[in-house]
C-alpha cells in the first residue's frame, strides 16, 4: 500500500511562485533552489526559493470518513513550512521589504486563497554577498517566508458493519 500526502512540497514551491509573480516585475524571473548543473537565471534580477525547515504546529488529528461504516481515516498533519528567498540583483533590499509588507498583510491572505498554503510570517531581509561562476560578487538579500500548510494522508481502516457473535458453553 502506497500513501501520499494532499500537499506536497511542488504545491508550496507553485503556491509561493503565484503569490511572488503577482506582483513584481515581469522581467524578475522565480526558481526553485538547488538545482545541478543548472546556470544562474539570465535575468538582471531573480529569485531563488529553497526549502529550509518542516515543522508540527499540532498534534496528528485522526477524521473516521462516515457513511456506511467507515473505511478510512484522514490523518492531519498541521505544519509550518519555511522557504529561504534569495533576492539577486540591483534592489534587492526593497523587493525583501515589498515582500514583507505584502506577505503579513491581508494581501497575501487573499493571494493565497484557493491554495493549500496560508502565510505566517516573513523575516526581513539581509545582505549576503554572492559569488557567481565567474568569481564575481553579486548583490544578494536573503529572507525567510514562513506558510503554514495542513496535509492529509488518508489510510485504510477496519471496521465490523455486522458480527455474528458465536455462544460457547462454559
């Protein structure tokens, strides 16, 4: 039996390039981090999101389906989900402080309506120093974005819709 989650890591990745290409400039180009042998976007300004850290906010909720007699239950797992944001480019510090402002404000409530992601929180933005392929230092803030997301995995579950007991004398 092979079980899978409602929300995957590829749904919070497509959830957050959405909300990010909802409101910056066409020319910014957003990609998914840690990728081999793959070079630098071509774009003058780009964003990088990698995946940083998982964590519970709650404990498992277990949800019987009824009808007529259950046959699973669906397993909540209510988490948080941070993503590291690497902002590469000229303006930098004040694409970190439009995605702050953005992200932890009824803005970014609505953006993420119909997603299975909901935004927390976001750090505000730092300086780090890039060092390309050709050994050149390219201008770069890092952020954290902060989504909680709730999957669900259902499995199967026994049930009895009838027992026929059976007397044994004693």
């Amino acid at each position: 039996m092979t079980l899978a989650l409602s929300v995957t890591e590829d749904d919070v990745f497509t959830a957050l390039r959405a909300f990010l290409l909802g409101f910056i400039d066409p020319a910014v180009e957003v990609v998914q981090g840690q990728n081999n042998r793959v070079p630098e976007p071509v774009a003058q300004t780009y964003i990088v999101m990698t995946p940083m850290h998982r964590s519970r906010l709650a404990v498992s909720v277990n949800n019987p389906e009824t009808g007529q007699g259950p046959t699973t239950t669906i397993i909540e797992a209510n988490s948080q989900f941070d993503m590291q944001l690497d902002l590469h480019g000229p303006g930098g510090s004040d694409l970190a402080t439009l995605i702050v402002a953005l992200f932890m404000d009824q803005y970014g409530v609505d953006a993420f309506n119909g997603t299975p992601v909901a935004p927390l929180f976001a750090t505000e933005g730092h300086q780090i120093p890039f060092v390309n392929g050709e050994d050149q230092y390219e201008n770069r803030w890092v952020m954290t974005v902060a989504m909680q997301i709730k999957p669900t995995v259902s499995t199967p579950l026994q049930f009895a819709a009838t027992l026929t007991p059976t007397v044994y004398p004693v």
